[in-house]
C-alpha cells in the first residue's frame, strides 16, 4: 500500500468516527497529525529488519488489549489443539 493510499484510509476511518492508532516511523509528523494515538519506531534500521521493528510493538499492543479486556493472552478461547501427521 502507498503512502498515500495509506493517509487516505486514515482520513476516511477518521471520518466515519472511527478512533486511529498507528505504528509510525520517528518523525512522521504528517501521519502522526492524523492519528489519535502513535507508537513511533526507528528510522534508522536496514530495510530488511523494518518488518521485525514494527512486529514488535503490535504484540505488545495486542497483548496488553487482551489484558485490559480481562482476556488471558495465553489462553485464547476458540482455540482448539490440532495434530497433522503426514
């Protein structure tokens, strides 16, 4: 997706009400001016390990959600044990 495409989606989610977080890079001051709420990552990585920098940061917002919703991270409900064998 395109930066644009990108700013795009958030200005329309923003119209419709909705509330934006978004996982930017230090200094995006243009995309962080439209968000509610940011977590800000390095710039400075190869890229190559951007995708390692961002993951970070939502498991550990997806993870503290699950907390503050009285859910159990580790025991996600719906989850059923499987065995393939080949």
């Amino acid at each position: 997706m395109t930066r644009q495409k990108t700013i795009g989606s958030i200005m329309e989610m923003k119209s419709r009400g909705a509330s934006t977080i978004g996982v930017i890079e230090s200094g995006d001051e243009e995309v962080k001016a439209l968000l509610d709420d940011s977590i800000e990552v390095p710039v400075h990585v190869a890229d190559i390990l951007t995708p390692l920098i961002y993951v970070i940061p939502l498991q550990l917002f997806a993870y503290w959600m699950a907390v503050e919703r009285g859910c159990d991270p580790d025991r996600p409900r719906n989850l059923a044990k499987s065995v393939t064998v080949e």
